[in-house]
C-alpha cells in the first residue's frame, strides 16, 4: 500500500498521504456526505450519497486493482482531512488521459493540503505514462481555480447550467487541462 509522509502542511501539522483501503470504506462514505454537505461545488448533494458500505468497499478495491486510478486520502496529524483521485479512461483511444478529482474537509482548506494531493497525483500520471490530465470545477470556485491554474491547468471550456441547485440557480462548469 502507497503511503508517504509528506514534510508539513502551511500551518505546520504533519501531512500524510496514503491509498484507500477496504477498511476505510465507512469513514469515507461519511466524508462523502459531510463533504457534500459543506459546499455547492461538488455534483452531488449529502442526500444523493446512497451507497452501502459494502458497495463502497467494492469501489476502493477496483480502484486499488486499477493499473491507472488511484485514490488518494489525506490526513493531518492522523485525521481525515480528504480525498482526491485520479481516473483513467479505458478505451484505446482517451488511454493517455485521466481525470483528477479532489475534495477535503472545508475546515481543511486552504492549506496546501490539495496541492500535496494533487502534485503526488500528477507525479503518479507522469510515471504511468498519461499524457494529459483533466479536471471539471464549479466556474464560482475561484480558490480551487487559481490552485489549478498554479499546478499548470489550463481553462479548456464552459459547459453552461451544468449544476441546478434547490433554488432553482446554476452554475458553469470549467473544463481545465494539463499536458504533462
């Protein structure tokens, strides 16, 4: 199993960053839900999260088994602070691609932690050989923009209305990239 220790977070607490395992399964279907919970930039509602512990076990081991994807977790100072993914395509032609994926905790925002995940994650594409890496983010999720924008993401697209919240309001999603 992956696990490295990462030197400190901006604030100074231990950061370490480690794959998901099956006994992780409950914890991480509970972080799915306060995650959504905690902000509208995420696709999904607290509500929407709906699987079972068993199915969620099922997800982390064919992820593990995955010669591309990956998850990653993230904890600071041995608490869960969050995730973040990569996700390859599998037809012959989109093989060099993957998509990233990340979310933490809000009260763990901010500190560099998201920025861990995903250069490990970019360091991991580069050895797997993947030639581009994707991203889709709320267009109002300008802190998590100018994180990408950082790490070289480029803004590739708009796709219009791509979330309908309760209230009946929208938001744009941006299409980001990055060659490697």
């Amino acid at each position: 199993m992956f696990v490295k220790p990462i030197a400190r977070t901006v604030n100074g607490h231990a950061l370490t960053l480690r794959c998901a395992a099956e006994q992780d399964a409950q914890m991480l279907l509970h972080y799915l839900k306060a995650t959504c919970g905690e902000t509208p930039w995420l696709a999904r509602g607290p509500e929407e999260v709906t699987m079972t512990v068993e199915e969620e076990k099922a997800f982390i081991r064919s992820q593990n088994e995955s010669p591309v994807n990956l998850m990653l977790l993230a904890f600071v100072d041995g608490e869960h602070a969050g995730n973040a993914s990569l996700m390859g395509f599998s037809t012959a032609r989109c093989r060099h691609r993957a998509q990233l994926g990340v979310a933490l905790y809000q009260k763990f925002t901010g500190q560099g932690i998201g920025a861990a995940l995903l250069e490990e994650l970019i360091g991991i594409a580069r050895k797997k050989r993947l030639e581009q890496l994707e991203l889709e983010v709320a267009a109002h999720n300008t802190g998590a923009i100018a994180l990408y924008k950082k790490l070289g993401f480029e803004v590739c697209g708009t796709l219009p209305r791509n979330m309908k919240y309760p209230d009946g309001s929208y938001e744009d999603v941006l299409f980001m990239a990055k060659r490697l």
